[in-house]
C-alpha cells in the first residue's frame, strides 16, 4: 500500500511540473483572434521590427516596412497578410540609392492575440524568382520592366540591375494559399507559390516577351517611375484581379493630370478591360484598392504629405465599374492604348471624357481619416474590409529612413511635429461602405 501511495504521488507531482512549466516556461500558444474584437478603433498599433542596418551613425533602418499593400487572410478573420515594396531607398542623382542592397521585398503574416491587443508576425514570406532563388527590389534591366532608374548601393556606386527585381506595392491572397502582387516597375502582376516562388509574371505587352503569352494592355508601360500598378484586389470569386495604377501614366510624355487607369483581369481568359478613375485633383496617389463585392471597390486617395505639417487628404472613396467605359480600344498591343483624335486618354480634360461619351467609374468618399481621427502618417498604402462595418489598414513607413533635403543623406524618418519615428501600423475605422 505504501508503495502505491508513493507512486501516486510521484505522478502527481510529475504531472504538476508539467503544468507549471506552461506558466514558466514557453507556455501554450496566445490565441490568436480578430483585431475587431480586442483593438480600438481611430488607434495606433504598430506592426513588430527589427533593425536591419545603422548607417550614418545612429539612423536606423527598420524591417519593418510592412504597409505597402495589405490584405485580409481569406479564411482567418484574426490574420493579415502585409506587403514590403523594394526595400529602404532614397533619391540619388538619376535613380535610387538602396542602403540595403540585398534587401529581399517580402509578406508578412500577421495576426493579434487575446486580449492584450499585441500583433505578431507569424512568418516572413521572401519573395523568389522561378527557381526559388531570392530575388531583390532592384530595378529592372531594359526589355524586363526598366523605369529609367539607376540603382546605387549605400557608398554611392552602381550596382547591377535585377531582372526579377520587383517594387511590390498591391497584395491578394488567395484560398488556395498562393498571392498575386502588383508593382511599379513594369508594371508587373506577378502570381508566387505559398512560400514565395514565382508561378507567372504578367507584364506589359513588349516586356518580358519570354514569360509568356498572357499580358497587360501595352500602354501600362507608360507608367510613371515611382508610380506604377500601387494597387491590386481579386473580386470575391477569385476570378478578376483589379489593379489600379497610382498616378496618370506618361502618355505620351511627361503628364500630371487627375486621370488614371484601372485595369482587370480575367484569370481563366487573360482578357482586360480598362476604365477611368478620375482624382480630385493631380498628382495624388492611388495607394490601394480593395474588393467589396465582382464590380464595388473601396479606393484609397491621398497625396504625400503628413497632417502634422499642414492640410492633408487620406481619403477612402467607394466606387463602383457598372457603367463605366471601357477604354480599352480595339489593339492592346497600341504603345498609346485608346486614341480620342489626336489625344491620348491622359491627355484629355474631365471636359473632353465628357464630350467622347467616355464615363469614369463612379464614385464616392466613405471617410477622410485626418477629418475622422488626425491620421498623422504621410503614406496610407494597405487596406482590407475587416467586417460588415470595420475598415482596417496600415501605412508604409519607408523603413523608417528618409533623405528630407535632398542631399542623398539617409536620415531617420520622424513624424512632423513630434520625436516619433514613423511605424508601419494598423489602425481599424468603423464606417458604412455597404
């Protein structure tokens, strides 16, 4: 009897070690659950970093970055998905100056835990060419996308070009657990497995001629450097994907205009069409777009300034493709797209779309954040539909670094007005966009 007494209690004990140990030691996994139900709406949460470099002394260069595009988990509400475009970069002479050379753009998968509210990054998502090698956000070379730009590493040299460079801006994921992102260099659509690797890359008609036969309508090669396809969202069937490119192209010069384009596409045909999104005013930037449901969008607009510093617009438009016109002309392979006269569509006053019988998506503000709640961050780039009445989103902090005057010094990234360095954070806004 005293042996099995003793038995019993040594497994009483074991067992009681075992269930401390889930307090002091690791513990079980948080659970993980919807931002809806534990963070604040008009608040402030900043995504986690890590400091990938410090140059110049004391600035730091953040992995963060994660705001360039975002999108809903499509079967976990508590998860997100969050984009990085090409890496931290500045102006420098006549293309860019990347401190991080290396820097490999990424997705970011996200999700927030019980009630303490905290976001956690699940995993990072390296983005890879065919054969699984990283690729970098470096431009282009001429014939795969080049924007003009020359790459220069962070002592000022040139560095070589990268034909499977991407600035990836627009982000969907699908249910099948792949993603399609969009970018500012070719533009290029491009399809990744769920660990990253290239599937396809859609491009411009007379870019990337070898990746095969599906393409974009010639005339997005026009895109502005820096300004390319800045959104992409996939209609709820998972059929069309819809991009939007964030400012009027160059068609066929130097223009800054209101106009820009949307384009969809067909997934099983490869068939586009194209139609007009008119800005209120030019030089603003498309950042993002998001599905409600096969023809109803939600839109970001904004321009590139900080609330902290004077007016600035954050708008979020609702709009809708029913009865607007499509452009697309009758040859995708025209360099100009759809002629007006002597006109390209770029080139034509809100008057003159009028006169053609040419109707622009329509269109409908649903919030203006900085009116809402003083949203201090310049760039708004992710957005995704969180519930029935919740918008969530996040904002591309430029990995903390910035070149404020010009010189090509890299400096740290502060918000006007304060000693915080810029954050790529999520905020939710309740609102009816139904």
């Amino acid at each position: 009897m005293k042996k099995l007494i003793l038995l019993c209690v040594g497994l009483f004990m074991l067992n009681s070690c075992d269930y401390i140990d889930d307090f002091i030691g690791q513990g079980p996994e948080p659970v993980s659950v919807s931002p809806s139900e534990v963070l604040e709406t008009n608040t402030q949460y900043p995504l986690p970093y890590a400091v990938l470099n410090t140059i110049n002394g004391d600035v730091e260069v953040r992995n963060g970055g994660f705001g360039s595009g975002a999108t809903a988990h499509p079967t976990e509400e508590a998860e997100f998905y969050a984009i990085t475009d090409r890496g931290p970069n500045t102006n420098y002479l006549d293309g860019k100056k990347f401190p991080v050379a290396e820097y490999t753009p990424r997705i970011g998968h996200h999700y927030t835990v019980t009630s303490s509210g905290k976001i956690e990054l699940i995993d990072e998502i390296l983005l890879k060419d065919p054969t699984g090698k990283t690729i970098t956000g470096i431009p282009n070379p001429e014939g795969k996308g080049a924007t003009g730009e020359i790459p220069y590493d962070a002592a000022g040299n040139a560095i070589p070009f990268d034909d499977f460079g991407l600035d990836s801006e627009g982000i969907v994921a699908l249910k099948d657990g792949t993603f399609w992102v969009s970018d500012e260099y070719g533009p290029h659509i491009v399809h990744y497995s769920a660990n990253g690797v290239q599937i396809e890359r859609i491009s411009p008609i007379g870019v990337n001629e070898d990746t095969g036969d599906r393409k974009l309508p010639a005339v997005f090669a026009k895109r502005r450097a820096n300004r390319g396809m800045e959104g992409l969202a996939i209609t709820p069937d998972e059929k069309t994907l819809v991009g939007i490119m964030q400012s009027t192209m160059y068609n066929p010069e130097k223009i800054q205009s209101n106009i820009t384009r949307i384009v969809t596409f067909d997934l099983e045909t490869g068939y586009t069409r194209q139609y007009v999104y008119v800005q209120e005013k030019a030089n603003l930037s498309n950042s993002e777009i998001t599905a409600i449901s096969d023809t109803e969008f939600l839109v970001v607009e904004r321009d590139g300034k900080f609330a902290g510093e004077g007016p600035a617009q954050k708008h979020i438009y609702k709009i809708n493709l029913n009865g607007a016109t499509d452009i697309s002309g009758n040859n995708p392979k025209d360099e100009n797209g759809l002629m007006i006269g002597d006109k390209t569509i770029e080139q034509l006053t809100v008057q003159e779309l009028a006169a053609a019988n040419i109707i622009p998506v329509q269109k409908e503000l649903v919030v203006d954040l900085v009116a809402e709640f003083g949203y201090a961050h310049d760039k708004l780039e992710g957005i995704w539909v969180m519930n029935s009445n919740t918008l969530a989103f996040i904002n591309d902090d430029d990995f903390a670094v910035s070149d404020n005057d010009g010189d090509g010094v890299i400096e740290q990234k502060i918000l006007p007005g304060t000693t915080d360095i810029d954050a790529s954070s999520l905020y939710m806004v309740k609102t009816n966009f139904k």
